[in-house]
C-alpha cells in the first residue's frame, strides 16, 4: 500500500515537471479571470507567480537529476568492477536507497 502511495508520488512528481504543467496554469489563470475577474488581483498574480516559480524549480531539478542519473549510468556501465544492480538503483524507493547506503558505508566503513 505505502510502495504504490510512493509510486504514485513519484509520478505525480514528473508530471508536474512536464512542460504541460505551464499549460495547465495558464488555462487556470485564463478560467480564473474569465469566470470571476473581481477576484483577480495582485494576490491572484502572487499565487501564480508561486505556482510558476515552483514549476520552473521543480523541472530545473528533475533535469539535473536526469542527467546526473545518465552519467552515473554511463559510469557504472563502462567499470568492469561496478556491480550491475547499482545501474538501477534509482529504480527504488528513497528510504530503499538510504539502506542500501548505509549497508555500503558498514562494509567499507
């Protein structure tokens, strides 16, 4: 239950992080003020200046994390010694990965 929660989390989250995400806003903003322009004021312009800011962010970040992920990927691919299974870590769930991490530190630590 709590795996398909964070399954859905994650989606969620690359959504928000697709160009499409813009387009939504503006629909929002453009039904906003067509269906109640009385409302839309200089807090109506904060909220979705703070919904776009959040959205270039968060698209900043999964491209950094996209690309950081492909040349991890591309590192472990060309070590002979890396262990395969690490190709796909990012695959799992956070608090999977911390685990493995902290079983890596006790072995080399």
């Amino acid at each position: 239950m709590i795996g398909a929660i964070r399954e859905h989390l994650t989606k969620i989250g690359v959504l928000i992080a697709h160009p499409a995400a813009f387009i939504i806003v503006a629909a929002y903003a453009l039904l906003w003020i067509v269906s109640s322009p009385s409302t839309f004021d200089w807090h109506a312009l904060a909220t979705l200046a703070t919904w776009l800011m959040t959205l270039f962010i968060q698209r900043a970040e999964h491209r950094d994390t996209q690309a950081i992920q492909a040349k991890l990927d591309e590192l472990l691919r060309a070590n002979e010694k890396a262990r395969n299974e690490l190709t796909s870590i990012d695959e799992h769930e956070p608090e999977e990965i911390e685990r493995h991490r902290g079983r890596a530190e006790l072995r080399t630590g």
